[in-house]
C-alpha cells in the first residue's frame, strides 16, 4: 500500500481534488476534520490546552476556535506547542484508516503537510496549485471575506514555490487544465510505482 499526502495553499482546491479521488474509488482521510474530532474529544488535549490557554479555550463543553486561532495565528512558539499535541494522534488515525482499507493506494489530505514535517511519513507527496489571483478570489467567494484576510492567512503558510522542493507531483487546478485528466495520470502513476515496490520485494 502506497500512502500518499495531499496538500495545497488556502483556495487552490485540494477538497476538490480529493473528492475526484474518492469517486474513482480510493479512499482519503482529512485531517483537518480529525484535527478537530481529536481536539473536541481526546480528554489529554482538553486538559493540555486548559492548562496552556484557561478554562475559556473551551466554550459550552466545544472549543473556542477563534481564541484558539487568536493564540496561535502569529505565534511560531502556541503554533509548534499546538501542532506538536494534535498532530501524533491525527497521524495515528491516519494510520488506523489505512489498516482499515484494503486499497493500493491510500490518500491523506493536509492543508500544512509540509510545513509541519507530516511529508516525512507518506510514501509520495501530492501538491495543488493554482496562481494566487484564482486563490484570492476562491477563498473570498467561499469564505465571504475580505482579500486582506485571505492574503495574511495565505501568509501564514509556506508558498507553493517552496512546496515545490519537497512535493513528488503537482497537479494545476487553474481552471483550464483539465482536472480529471491530471488525477487519472497521476493515480496510473502511483499504481505503477506500487506494483514495482511490490515486484521488486
């Protein structure tokens, strides 16, 4: 089984190429939404980010998003100490999904896979671009904000550039290349790579 990360910058449409991924059939795990399971229901996070953050980093027994972002948005030091606690156990998750499934190729969507080292742990890495105009305008149309906002959370995370370096494939969601095309080759790909891997051992 060939585990492969999935990861782009905000508005370049990784969502969407993963759900093309599961219609042909492959399964795919999003971390941000285990992220979030783990973070409402591990009771060891909940006392670790009471202890860090107060009582009031949990509102009516659910997180406090916006504190929590507040803390973390512009801060390396709350940014690392929070990857450092979710991250382990959404990368045990991932890895109980992958058990589960009897699939060749297993997919694991990411939205910082690079920037917290997560790459390391996948067979091959998959990066999404798109140029940042399209982004900028995607994430306004999706998000209803401003473009100020878009551009400082685009700042927030690595460019595609520097991506670039450590991803395997890259698949362009521009809006004129074709989409499905790009995903069928590249899936062909992967099954080749995994039928060698397998052959060869």
């Amino acid at each position: 089984m060939l585990k492969v990360g999935i990861t782009g910058g905000i508005g370049s449409g990784k969502s969407l190429v993963c759900k093309i991924i599961e219609s042909i059939g492959y399964p795919v795990f999003y971390s941000d939404d285990s992220a979030k399971l783990i973070i409402a229901d591990d009771p060891n996070v909940r006392v670790a980010l009471i202890s860090r953050y107060g009582n009031e980093i949990y509102s009516e027994n659910e997180l406090n998003r916006v504190l929590l972002s507040s803390k973390i948005f512009e801060n390396e030091c709350e940014r690392s100490f929070v990857n450092e606690l979710i991250h382990p156990k959404v990368r045990e998750a991932f890895n109980n999904f992958a058990n589960f499934h009897t699939k060749s190729i297993v997919f694991n969507e990411a939205a910082i896979l690079f920037e917290t080292g997560s790459y390391k742990h996948f067979d091959r890495t998959i990066l999404i671009t798109a140029p940042q105009d399209i982004r900028i305008a995607r994430v306004i149309k999706r998000d209803n904000c401003t473009k100020k906002s878009v551009l400082k959370r685009m700042n927030s995370q690595w460019t595609d550039e520097k991506k670039q370096v450590l991803a395997h494939s890259i698949i362009i969601n521009d809006g004129t290349q074709a989409l499905l095309i790009q995903i069928e080759q590249l899936i062909a790909d992967l099954e080749k790579i995994n039928q060698d891997s397998s052959t060869s051992s």
